[in-house]
C-alpha cells in the first residue's frame, strides 16, 4: 500500500518538475506587486511625458529647421517614437534582468532555495524570462497605444512595432541577466553597465537621429547594438521605412541569436552556480 503522504509528495515533485518555469514566473509576479505603483507610474508615465516632449518639444525644433522633408521623409515624432518604443523595453530588460538576479543569488538567496525543491536551475531562468516578457509586453502596448494618440504610427503595419520591440528588449536582457548570474557581489558593475553599455547603445543606434550622420568609427555601435536593430525594424513597419529585405532579416535573426545565447548561457551559469 502506498502511503498518502508519498504519493502526494511525489505528486507534487512531479508538478514541479512540469510546471516549475511557472511557478518560478508565479513568484516573480508576486514580487512585482510590491512595486506594481512603480511599473504602473512608468508604463504611462514615460510615453507621455517623452512623446510629448518629442512631439511638441524637440519635433517642433527639428522639423522647423527640416522643413517639409523631414526625418528619413516623415515628421521628426514618426522617426523618433519607435526608437522610444524600443527603448522602453531595454529599460524594462535592464531593470528586471539585473538587481533582481542579484536579490535572488546573493541578497535574498530564493533561488538555491527553489533549487532544492524539484525545480531546476534551467526553470528558474525560464520564469524569470516569462515573467519580464509579460511586464514588457504590458509596458510595450501601452507604449503603443500612446504613440497611436500622438498620431506617431502612419503605417498600418505598426502594431508590429510592439513584438518587435518586446524581442530587442529580451534579446538585451538575456544577455545582461547571463552576465548578472556570474557576479558573486555587486561593486558597482551593474552601474557600470548603466552607464557605458546603455547610456552610449541609446546614443549611437541611430535611436534619436539616423546612424549613417555619425562618423564611420562611431557607427559600429550601432551595428552591434540590439536596439539599433529593433529601432530600424520597428521604422520599417511603423511608416514604411525603405530598406532591402535581407537587412530585415538580418535584423530579427541577429536579435533572436542575442535572445538565444544569452538565455543558453544564463541557464548554464545558473546551474552551475546552484549545484556546486
């Protein structure tokens, strides 16, 4: 006879090894209600008060100075709003694929306790990718809906703008959470990556003028750069910006290669980190 409270462990052992990124991302989801008035606040917040900016602020200067050309043919804030779009989801990546990777290795060490259940260190980063997706996705949509209100979306292909920026923002944040999953302790590296990876990949990609105005050595950012490729694949389907197919192709192959290696080789780390 089988004891009940085997069975129901096993049960249990057997859901968590079925269902465990889930859980893991049921966690996250948990933890994010604690600063849900922050995502909320900056979800609204941000597009209004940059397109706003952008569109009666800066656009004006730029398209008076333009005249009827403008940028790349359309109005400064049709140029400009995909790359904000996109940019919206590296902030995201770069928020959630960094100090909370850090809180759950070292300051508030869940993970190895999620470990020592039969969830597994790869479901662990599986959560965490599901759970920033979904705060992204949100986050990109209601992006979206403001650049609708602002008359910033011409093209009827635009609301391919919002997957494309949620895969540039992943394709990011990999990256940076596989790096984040090596630091035994934080002395200011994850500031640094602030400064002088994102600060200068939102300057030189072609995010507030195009690439090709920057001088040929400045211009290699760019072309490494995640956001340059989401920003320029965004253009495409927000108004119709001329470009070959291949370089279309290019840019979701390139970005779904970031998206894949880092999540590849944060798992890895992961795994080695929890079982050693």
């Amino acid at each position: 006879m089988i004891d009940p409270v085997t069975e129901s462990t096993t049960t249990v052992a057997t859901r968590s090894r079925r269902w465990g990124s889930w859980y893991v991302a049921e966690h996250r989801f948990r933890v994010m209600r604690s600063y849900a008035q922050t995502v909320v606040v900056t979800a609204i917040g941000n597009p209004l008060i940059y397109l706003y900016a952008m569109g009666v602020g800066l656009a004006t200067l730029v398209d008076g100075n333009l005249g009827g050309a403008g940028v790349n043919g359309v109005s400064y804030l049709v140029f400009v709003a995909p790359a904000l779009l996109a940019s919206a989801a590296i902030a995201v990546a770069s928020e959630e694929f960094s100090y909370p990777i850090m809180l759950g290795f070292k300051w508030n060490p869940v993970f190895f306790g999620m470990n020592a259940s039969s969830i597994q260190p790869g479901q662990i980063i599986n959560g965490i990718v599901i759970s920033v997706a979904v705060r992204m996705l949100v986050t990109c949509v209601i992006y979206y809906v403001f650049m609708l209100l602002f008359g910033a979306v011409p093209g009827p292909l635009g609301f391919l703008t919002v997957p494309v920026a949620l895969l540039t923002g992943l394709a990011f944040g990999a990256l940076f959470m596989a790096y984040t999953a090596t630091l035994k302790d934080d002395t200011g590296q994850l500031a640094m990556v602030m400064r002088f990876i994102i600060l200068p990949m939102t300057l030189f990609s072609g995010t507030f003028f195009p690439l090709d105005v920057l001088p040929p050595y400045l211009q290699w950012i760019g072309w490494i750069s995640p956001l340059w490729h989401g920003t320029e694949l965004s253009r495409v389907f927000a108004y119709g910006m001329p470009e070959p197919l291949w370089l279309s192709v290019v840019h979701v192959v390139y970005l779904t290669g970031l998206l894949a290696l880092g999540w590849i080789l944060a798992r890895r780390i992961t795994v080695g980190r929890l079982n050693t």
